[in-house]
C-alpha cells in the first residue's frame, strides 16, 4: 500500500528595496534577494522599491514600503525579504513596529545582512529577545522620566504652562459670558493659547 503526500507550497516572498538617493540603484539588493529566493525554493510574487528616501522616514513617506505593509494583510505574500535592517528603518522602534505588524499579518521577515530569519525557531527567538530588550528600554526611559518629574515638584518647580494673569484670565471670563466672540478670536484679542480659552470655558461648564 503506497501513501501519498501532497507537497508543500513554496513560500510567496515579497522584495522591499530602498536606496536614500536617486543617483543609487536597487539592482545589487534585487540581485541578492533573488538569488536566496531561489537557492530557498520561494517564489517572488511583489517587488516594492522605493528610491531617493531616507530609511528615517516614516511609512506615508516612503509609499512603496506603506503599500507592501497594506498589501501584507491581505495575504498577498508569506515573507518580506530586504537586504538589511537600515532597508526597513534606523531605529529599533521603526523595525519592531515592522515585524510585529508583519507577525500580525502571519507574514515572515528575512533580512539578509544580519541573518535575521522569522522563518526558523532561531529566528523567532531573535525577535523575542529583540523585542524584549526594546521594551525593558522604554521602561526604563519612561522611569526615568516620572523620577525627574518626582524630583521637581519636590523641589517646588510648577510642571506644565504657567497659567496667564489673574486680571487676563478674569477679563476673558468676561467676554466668554458676553458671548459675542469665539473661542479663536478670544484667544487673538487675549494674546493666549485657543487651548487656554478652551479650559476657561471648561471650567465655566461652556462649551
């Protein structure tokens, strides 16, 4: 009795190239990427490359790399290749949001520079201990930041904008009542902020 096996897919890669000036080209990435791509037996199914933008940049300026985020979650491809990690962002931050995005997307990421890999279990691991590093980080900074806070007040220092002058507050309490002027052109008359009109008006129960 013979047993059959339904072969297994190859996966559906995706290639995201970038270049941070014009006077570059893509094609050693693409070159690269195509070649592991083969030598691994996946198919290249999207090719998105954005030229003359900063890795810095945010996703709605580099519209290549929104688009292949976008097109991730509606399961186009499987895994999203790039040369190396500065491709995809220059902060740990930029790249973590990229991953787990991808991860929600159950889409794979293969940087080829530093071997990152979300294929293999190393690979994954490499993700988690990534990912769990940047977030101890943010702790850090964020205790850091309440600790200098802490310290201020009890130094006496007053956090936040220092409030406006009695008899500006008072003359503004004035006008709102009157209810002749919007809350712009108090702020213009006035000399403040639209947000300090804003709280006066809060705090008289007007909105």
């Amino acid at each position: 009795m013979t047993t059959s096996t339904t072969p297994r897919k190859p996966k559906r890669a995706a290639l995201y190239l970038r270049v941070s000036t014009d006077r570059q080209t893509v094609e050693n990435q693409r070159q690269a990427l195509e070649a592991i791509a083969g030598h691994r037996g996946w198919d290249i199914v999207a090719t998105y490359g954005d030229r003359g933008v900063s890795g810095a940049k945010g996703r709605k300026d580099r519209p290549e790399f929104d688009r292949m985020l976008s097109e991730a979650g509606r399961g186009k491809f499987d895994v999203v290749m790039a040369f190396a990690l500065d491709r995809i962002g220059r902060s740990l931050g930029d790249l973590l949001h990229t991953i787990r995005h991808l991860e929600e997307c159950k889409v794979d990421l293969f940087i080829d520079k530093q071997m990152l890999d979300t294929t293999t279990p190393q690979g994954k691991l490499l993700y988690a201990v990534t990912g769990a590093f940047a977030e101890f980080e943010r702790d850090m900074i964020v205790q850091r930041v309440n600790a200098g806070l802490d310290r201020a007040r009890t130094a006496g220092v007053t956090l936040g904008r220092p409030r406006i002058a009695e008899k500006t507050e008072a003359a503004i309490r004035k006008a709102i009542t009157k209810g002749d002027k919007g809350k712009h052109k108090l702020a213009a008359q006035f000399g403040v902020g639209s947000g300090t009109v804003a709280r006066i008006k809060a705090e008289m129960g007007r909105t």
